[in-house]
C-alpha cells in the first residue's frame, strides 16, 4: 500500500501497487478532485504543493482496512485498486434539498 502526502500531510492510502500509485497521482482527474474536495473547509490541494508518494505505514493500512467495504458491500471489482482518505472531508451540501 501506498500514501500520498501533501506538502508531509498524509491525506490518503490506496492499495495500488506502486505503478498504479504513481499513475494516480499524476492523473489530471486525481489532481483535479485533490482541488474540489474540501477538509476544514479549504480544499485539499492548492494545485502547487507537491505531493509525494510513499509507502504506508501499519498504521495508515489498518486505517485502510477499516475503512474498506463498511457495509459489506462488494461493489468493487476484485483486484481493483481504491483511495481511502486520511484526513475528514467535509459533507457536500445537497443544494437540491433532496
């Protein structure tokens, strides 16, 4: 497992191999989602801090596995590599009202 950090911030863990990981940070959607998501209320990302990949701490992989499949749903494809958060996100408001 791999983290991504954030000018040293540690905000998430994904279980990609280390190609996948590196493939993920550099993708344009990855990095455009770092600046739309907010924790304490400023985005993650300023589009300019480095981020920085290294491997996972045990610590940060349990949080992984904690966080992965709550509810028991099986949604993802096996063997398909996802992003946990390390940092709180902020909600979305629903402007719908929905």
């Amino acid at each position: 497992m791999f983290t991504v950090e954030i000018a040293g911030r540690a905000i998430a863990v994904t279980n990609a191999d280390e190609e996948q990981a590196r493939e993920l940070i550099e993708s344009e959607e990855f990095r455009e989602d770092l600046t739309v998501i907010h924790s304490d209320g400023k985005p993650i990302w300023d589009g300019k801090a480095k981020l920085e990949l290294r491997a996972a701490t045990l610590d940060e992989e349990e949080e992984f596995e904690d966080a992965e499949d709550p509810d028991g749903d099986e949604d993802l494809e096996e063997g398909e590599p996802s992003v946990v958060f390390l940092i709180d996100i902020d909600e979305e408001d629903d402007e719908t009202g929905a």
